[in-house]
C-alpha cells in the first residue's frame, strides 16, 4: 500500500514538473497572451457564453454588435427584448439559445446579488462555481472562464485543446474527466509557482505565431494574484499551441515549441 502511494506521487510529481516546463517553454517563446481581451467584466461573461460552438471571430462580431447598439451592459441585457437580442448575436450562432441563457443569467444576478457582479464574485470560488454549474447553458469551462477571467478567482480553464495536448504527450488518458485535469494544472502551478520572470515577461524570441495572443485591453491588464496570473497566462498559452500545432488532424508537431516534450522524442 505505501509503495503504490509513493508511485502514484511519483508519477503526479513528474506531471507536475512537465506542466511547469511547458509554461516556461511557451512563456519564453511568446510572452504574455493578453486574456481574456474585454473592457468589462460583463463582457467578459457575455464572451464567455457565445464562445461556445463557435470561433471567437464571430465572438467579436456579435460583441460588435452589441456595443455598437451600447448594450453591452447588464442593463443593456435586462432592457433589450430577446427577439432584438437575438438579431444582435446571431454571429455567434445558436443566438436563440444563448440571448435566452444571457437573459437568465442577468435573472439570476439580480435575484440572487441585486445585479451586481461584484458582490456576486465575493462568493467563495467553490459556492460560486456551484451556482453557475447549476444555471441553464454553463458547464464546467464556462463556469471556470467566468470565475477567472471576469472574477480573478483561481481556477484553471480546461478546453479540447487542453485535453488534446495532454493526450498526446501521455499526460493523461482519454477517459481523464475535466476536474482530474483542472486538478492536475492548478496543484502543479500552485504547488511550485513558476519563476517570478515567467509572470512579468517574456524576450518573445520565437518567429512566427505568437500563441493566442490579443491586444492588451482593460480586462487583461487588471491586476491580479501571481497564482490567477498564471492559471490565465497557462491557458492562453495552451490555446496557441491547439488552434496552431496540436491540430485535430495533421498536427504540426515539429514546429511546436513543446516538440521536445513528445514522448517519442524522448
């Protein structure tokens, strides 16, 4: 019993120091990555429900609109009917179903928190996250997308890159279920956070694609813990490595900054 407890620390101990070696790899290569880009929290949460089953490039046309109409607010939400919603983020596709969702949402921050978000996110991480789970249309990576990008709680955002990549690198078996990898990351960037430099910037010396990287804005400026830091940086980081090398089919794989991790090229 003690010899399989050790092994298994083992085996988690080197995860955890190769989740840590890829932050500093990806880091080095393409500095910071500038999410979740917004000028609100609210916008925030608005991108964070639109993202879903769709790219971000019809994200932001949808956002567009929005603020085009000077909507994008929760108030903007409350006010606007649903069918004239529904035209203003039909970019972003499904907008039936995600003006309904957003439109509860605000329901649910003004019943619960008097439709403010900042007493909303002086919940406890794990009661808040419950909450959100339990709201019609957010599952775990809208639920931790929230809680990190728009309320600075420390939560890792797992995505199919995310799970992809790990696969891949025989980090994780294709039954690994989305807490055991959000687990995973957050206990290896906590338990040794990375170097203070990794937090702070980066030379940028890759050629090339640099990530996932977007233009600094309000959101992805804000001061933070160096712990959120890091769980934010991470998944953006990830992000660039899915959407540019670890292609659903054909990856790139000699051209990944985290080639040299492969298992066959050990």
């Amino acid at each position: 019993m003690v010899t399989l407890f050790h092994t298994a620390l083992s085996v988690n101990n080197t995860k955890h120091d190769l989740i840590r070696a890829y932050y500093r790899t990806l880091f080095s290569a393409w500095g910071r990555q500038h999410w979740w880009p917004a000028q609100s929290q609210f916008e925030v949460i608005v991108g964070a429900y639109l993202t879903q089953n769709t790219s971000w490039t019809n994200v932001e046309k949808a956002l567009g609109n929005l603020r085009q109409a000077r909507l994008l607010t929760i108030q903007g939400i409350r006010r606007t009917p649903q069918p004239e919603l529904e035209q203003l983020i039909r970019p972003a596709g499904y907008f039936r179903q995600k003006a309904l969702r957003l439109k509860m949402f605000v329901s649910f921050l003004d019943a619960r928190y008097g439709g403010s978000l900042a007493r909303m996110f002086t919940r406890p991480t794990a009661e808040l996250r419950d909450e959100l789970l339990a709201l019609n249309g957010i599952g775990p990576e809208t639920a931790d997308s929230i809680l990190l990008y728009a309320g600075n709680h420390p939560v890792f955002v797992v995505d199919a890159y995310t799970k992809r990549i790990l696969e891949r690198h025989q980090i994780v078996s294709s039954a690994a279920r989305y807490d055991e990898i959000r687990l995973l990351f957050e206990q290896a960037l906590s338990g040794t956070p990375p170097p203070k430099q990794s937090l702070d910037g980066a030379p940028g010396a890759a050629v090339g694609p640099q990530g996932s990287c977007h233009r600094p804005s309000r959101m992805s400026t804000a001061e933070r813990s160096a712990l959120v830091q890091a769980f934010n940086e991470m998944h953006g980081l990830i992000v660039g490595v899915g959407k540019t090398y670890c292609l659903k089919s054909q990856p790139q794989c000699e051209q990944c900054p985290l080639q040299k991790f492969l298992p066959r090229a050990k």
